[in-house]
C-alpha cells in the first residue's frame, strides 16, 4: 500500500550548523537563542527547490555537535524551545512539507541525567554497557557513553521520545548509528510506536553490511544507501562504470524487500562538488540519484554546488556543516547552475513517482558509457533510460529509440530528436515517452 513516503524527497539539513549556532552547549544562564526561526525563511526554497520533506539533524539539547544528547524532551537552547518547534513543524506542514527528526539512541552525553547518577544508583548504572571496570563508548569517544538496548529502562525512554515528538508533529525519525545497535531493540521499540502513529517513517543509519537482513530483523522502512553513494562518485572519478552497475544490481535485490535511502551528499561525509574529480559530472551523479529506486534526500548546499572536505580531526565536520544566510537571497549567484540541475532532475523524478521503487537494468555498458533502464515492476513497459557518457568525444549509444524523447539532458535546451541515443562528451541525458 502506498504511502507519503513512496513520494517524498528530502531536503537535509544540519540545524546547528545551518543556524549558526555555538559550537558548545549555552551557559545555563544564558537565555535561549531562537534559531529554528530561521529555518522558516528556508521552507519555501525547499519547495521550489521540489522536495516535500525537511529532514533535520539533531535539536535536542546537547554538549556540542548535537550527537551528544543530555535530554531527548528538550530542544537544544542554542536553536529554541518547544513553542519554536511547534512554529517549525505547522509552518512546514502548511507548506506539504514533512518533518525527519534524527535520534541518538545508541548513546548519549556523560552530561545525561542518569549517567551522572550512574556512580551512585544501580538502575541507573543498568542503562549503560560495561566493558570490564568501565563503560563502553561509541567507537572509542569518550564522552559518548554507549545504551544498553537489552534494558527495559532504555527502550522504555525511546519510545517515549519517539512518541512525544511525533505527537508534535514529526512525520518520522532517522536512527542515528542504527547499525551499532541489535535490529530486535528497533522491532520491539517500533511495536509500541507504529500502533500510536501509523502513518510514521523509519530510516535507520547503516553503512555496510546486509541491509535487507537487517532491515528485516529491525522492522525499519528503511535504510541509508551508503554502497550506492561511494558507487556513484568512484565510478565517475574512476571511469569505471562497472562498479555503478554492480552497486546499481545489488540496489535491485535491496528493492525486493524495502526502499532505500539514497544521496549522494550528508552531514558525514564530503561534498559531491569536492567528491568529483571533474565537475562536468556532476550531472551525470544526479541523474543516477533521481531515476534510480529509493527515497531520494539532497544534503543543503549540495544544491548550491557548495564544496567542503570532511577530515577526520576535531572540528573536521565543520566544512560539509556550514551556516545558511538569512534567506536564499543571501545566495551567492555561482550556485544558479547546480541549483538549476537540481531544480530540473528533482522534477523529472516527481513526474515520474513510480521511480521510487523502479528497478534499474543496463542494458549496454563500459567503462565510459551506460545505459540505465529503469523500470516499474508493477507496469511492465514503463520505463526510463538514463544515458551516461564519459568520454572526451560523443557517443551513439544503442538505445531503441522508439516513441522515446529526451526528457532532461546536459545540454539543458532543445536536443536532436532525431538521435536522442547521441550524447555529447562527458554528457548525459534522461529518454522517456512524453
């Protein structure tokens, strides 16, 4: 059965970063600083920009990054309050927007309540896992002290957050560090939850690794597609297409059974524009994006072909997590291009929604050039072919032709109709009926 989230395409954003915000938790005495405001003045970009959902990293109060929660029922000081929350959450759903809350539920703050309780109280000490005289911590950061997910306290505290902030108006939650927590602690946890909120999303954080097995063990809607996105820039950087065509089969047998979060830029990762050893393909990345099955999500800026490089030190987030002006009219007019791109590869893919669940074929490969056919498994003869090229010259790829237009392409203008299966160098090109 279809829901919301067969035709949903997120826009992400990390609102600390986006905000401005302090890089460390405000001095209790300072007075709340009310940043999801801004946020507001980025609603309607979202929707012209053709996304209808607002996928948010996280709000609630924190030491610093936000990945370190002190209180789940909190919203972090440096970005509001509730009534800040509820002003964000009506205003994107008066827009058709849906809201994406990110959970930290493998672990915590040593700041949390019941950590600091744990030296001196039992139960609360149960909340956390051991490692000999001490407790564990989310690959090896010591101030993020690991949940223990087989105590009933703890899933007790999640569904609860989970409850609450749907009651407000989230439409769903990604679960941060999903594939660092046992799939059976999400189906328990998602028991108690579906049966209050029906209509809810769950995309769970996982990089390698059997998705469908633990997407089936977890009850989850979904999983992020980390082995689609590393396909899709390497084979573009590498002139290997055969390794986006092995991913491309891989993400065929993932469709059987769930649909998968895809990207090709996050909060945790480097920039597609800085990913890309030639900016002409860019292009060529997006169009993959956008015809290939899953739930499609664009990391803000990426839309802007904003650069930034991840490094792994501290402070190295900073460059993929950059504040936003007060409203896109503090734009630079450099991004209009990759904006542009954006805007008309986001609309290709809302004309055609069946694409969310579309398995994708090639029909004709090599190292340079493809043809991906991307089909609907419940309308045979429904179809799409995205042409890629490489090279440094044209190609005439073999495609039947018939009753076939060019629906988007590189050359963003009229194209030969006579050929659409000839593609200029390091061009692409999107064929369809009309």
């Amino acid at each position: 059965m279809a829901s919301w989230a067969d035709h949903v395409i997120w826009w992400q954003v990390y609102p600390l970063g986006f905000t401005g915000a302090e890089a460390a938790a405000l001095p209790p005495a300072e007075p709340v600083r009310h940043r999801l405001r801004h946020l507001e003045n980025w609603l309607d970009y979202a929707v012209e920009l053709g996304c209808s959902g607002l996928q948010l990293g996280p709000i609630f109060d924190s030491e610093t990054h936000g990945y370190d929660t002190v209180d789940h029922f909190r919203i972090d000081p440096r970005l509001g309050d509730d009534a800040d929350f509820d002003r964000l959450a009506a205003a994107a759903r008066d827009r058709g927007l849906h809201l994406l809350l990110d959970g930290v539920f493998n672990h915590v703050a040593r700041g949390f309540p019941v950590f600091r309780r744990a030296g001196a109280d039992p139960r609360a000490a149960a909340w956390f896992r051991r490692s000999g005289q001490d407790y564990e911590t989310f690959e090896g950061h010591h101030h993020l002290v690991a949940l223990d997910h087989a105590e009933p306290a703890v899933l007790d505290h999640v569904v609860r957050v989970m409850d609450h902030w749907l009651g407000r108006g989230a439409s769903g939650w990604r679960l941060d560090a999903a594939y660092a927590v046992p799939p059976g602690f999400w189906m328990r946890a998602l028991e108690q939850v579906r049966p209050r909120h029906p209509g809810a999303w769950f995309a769970g954080e996982v990089l390698h690794g059997d998705y469908a097995a633990y997407v089936g063990a977890s009850g989850l809607d979904s999983v992020t597609q980390y082995e689609l996105w590393k396909a899709i820039w390497s084979s573009l950087n590498d002139g290997n297409l055969y390794e986006l065509a092995w991913a491309l089969e891989r993400h065929n047998g993932f469709l059987e059974t769930f649909t998968p979060l895809t990207f090709t830029g996050n909060h945790d990762v480097t920039r597609l524009a800085s990913r890309l050893a030639d900016g002409r393909h860019l292009g060529h990345a997006l169009a993959v994006l956008f015809t290939v099955g899953g739930v499609p999500s664009v990391y803000y800026g990426d839309e802007q072909g904003f650069h930034g490089v991840k490094e792994d030190r501290a402070g190295g987030d900073d460059a993929v997590r950059p504040a936003f002006p007060a409203s896109p009219a503090g734009l630079s007019p450099a991004g209009g291009p990759a904006y542009r791109l954006h805007r008309r590869l986001i609309a290709l893919r809302r004309r055609h929604p069946w694409l969310v669940r579309a398995r994708t074929a090639v029909p004709y490969l090599d190292n340079r050039a493809a043809v991906l056919a991307s089909a609907d498994p419940d309308r045979p003869g429904r179809e799409l072919l995205t042409l890629l090229n490489l090279d440094d010259h044209p190609r005439r790829l073999p495609v039947e032709a018939g009753g076939l237009s060019v629906l988007e392409s590189s050359q963003a203008g009229p194209s030969d109709a006579s050929d659409p299966g000839l593609v200029p160098a390091h061009g692409w090109a999107v064929l369809g009926p009309r």
